[in-house]
C-alpha cells in the first residue's frame, strides 16, 4: 500500500470517527468539519486532530463552542479552525446544513 492510499484510509477514518462521537452536538459539528477540512489537512494536521478526537464529546464541544477554555496541550491550528468553524459557519439547529 502506498502512503498515498494509507493517507486516503487514515482521512476517511477520521470522518468516520467524526460523525459517530457518541454525542449528536458533536457529531453533526464534527461531521460537518471534517467534511470541509479532512481533505486538505496536512498529515502533520490529521496527527493534531487524531489527538483531538480523543479527548472525548464533551470537551471537545465545549471548547469549541467557547464554554471552556482550551487546554494548552489542544489550543492548536486545528482547534482554532474547529472553533472558528463552530462559531461562525455550524448552525447546531439545522441538521441538513453541511456546509
């Protein structure tokens, strides 16, 4: 397998994982980011990310969203285009909008 098709596994992976958190706030956000972003992101980006996602639902939404401040060890490029997006493009009450 070339590191072409690994890399191409690895995004449609984070997708999945994006859209199936356990939490439907996070799921339908997440979805919805990485449907516009997993794409373009960099491997170094979709390790960031990776580590994102396991941080769990609950404080990835809150930090998104600003409820929470972000820990250092998260406050990354990554989360500043998650909660950019969650602030300004994600409409939480429209569960058709995928940007």
């Amino acid at each position: 397998m070339t590191d072409t098709e690994e890399t191409a596994i690895r995004r449609k992976r984070l997708l999945h994982r994006s859209r199936y958190t356990g939490m439907k706030e996070t799921d339908l956000m997440l979805g919805r980011f990485a449907n516009k972003y997993i794409q373009k992101f960099s491997d170094e980006e979709l390790d960031i990310y990776e580590k994102l996602l396991q941080a769990g639902d609950p404080s990835i939404y809150a930090w998104a969203v600003g409820r929470e401040e972000i820990p250092a060890e998260y406050d990354t490029s990554v989360m500043q285009k998650l909660k950019n997006f969650a602030i300004f493009e994600h409409d939480p009450a429209n569960p058709n909008d995928d940007n």
